[in-house]
C-alpha cells in the first residue's frame, strides 16, 4: 500500500481540485428477457408431467431436473406479458471517475466492454444493486454451457448483455460531453 501512495502522491499533490464535477442519473433500461424457445417449452412440459405427484420418489438428480422444468414453465408463460426485464442502472459521475451500477452478476466481458469504451478516467461498474438478476452469461459462454450459463440462471441473455453495455456506455458519454 506505502508503495502505491508513494507512486502517485507527488502527481496527486500538485493537482489538487477544490471543484469537480458531480453528476447521478439512474434510470430503467429495458433488456429483453431470454426467451425459452416453444420446443424447449414442451421439453420441460413433459418431463415435468412425468415427475409430478412423484418427487419423492425421484433421485436428487431428477428432482432437480424437475424443478429447472417448472422454473422453464414459468418463465414461458411469463415472456409473451412480460418481454422485456427493466433494468435499473445509476451513473455517477465524480470528476474523471465513473461509477456504473446494474442488477447482474455479469460475466466479466461486460464489465471489461464498459470500462473500455467509457469516457472517464477512470470506471467502476457495481453489480448486484437494485435487484438480483442473476447471471447476465456472455454467448461464448452459454455454447460453453454449465452453471450460470444456462437458461434458468437469468433472466437476461446475450443479447440482452449487449443492450446493457451499449446503454450504459451511451448514459455515460452523455455526462462526459466532447469540449
């Protein structure tokens, strides 16, 4: 730590700033929701109607196989009302410093895509505020698959990854307008 202040302490000490600029905004950004397609649909239909009135008797495996198909159900019916998740996202602005919150636990891409085309110095992105929206996977990682990439580990997909990092990114150069 002694190391890292002594790195930046004479640049920091002669740029001292009594006046910064500060700046919130927060908002809902609509994402669209990760739709469960029609055949898997009628996958999880199936093999739900196969356990029911039988989960005791299903292994731990099964169970929970059974209970993704309810969540799956769920969620389809869901989808057509409700196509789209709003996202709540505030920005803060404190000098060259920007601050980025969302309702995911994202996937580092995200993250890394947002800090990268950002205007400030310097940008801190914040999940998990505002709600819990689970994963936000990236589209390499859901043709990986495994947890958190799966269908029933968020609400929001891919796709709706990119909307929130093209959103955020335009909110944030609208506090950073060109001189």
């Amino acid at each position: 730590i002694v190391g890292a202040v002594d790195t930046v302490f004479e640049e920091a000490r002669n740029d001292v700033r009594t006046e910064i600029v500060f700046q919130h905004r927060a908002g809902t950004t609509p994402l669209p929701v990760w739709r469960v397609s029609e055949d898997r649909f009628a996958e999880a239909r199936a093999l739900f109607e196969a356990g029911k009135g039988k989960t005791d008797q299903l292994s731990s495996r099964d169970y929970i196989k059974w209970r993704v198909s309810r969540t799956l159900m769920a969620r389809h019916a869901h989808q057509n009302e409700h196509p789209y998740y709003e996202a709540e996202l505030h920005l803060v602005r404190l000098g060259d410093v920007a601050i980025a919150t969302n309702p995911f636990e994202l996937y580092t891409d995200y993250g890394v895509r947002i800090k990268a085309r950002s205007p400030a110095v310097q940008t801190m992105v914040v999940q998990l505020t505002s709600d819990c929206a689970a994963y936000l996977p990236t589209r390499r990682a859901v043709a990986g698959g495994g947890y958190s990439a799966r269908i029933v580990d968020g609400v929001v997909g891919p796709e709706g990854g990119d909307v929130l990092v093209r959103e955020t990114v335009a909110k944030l150069q609208e506090m950073w307008p060109p001189d």
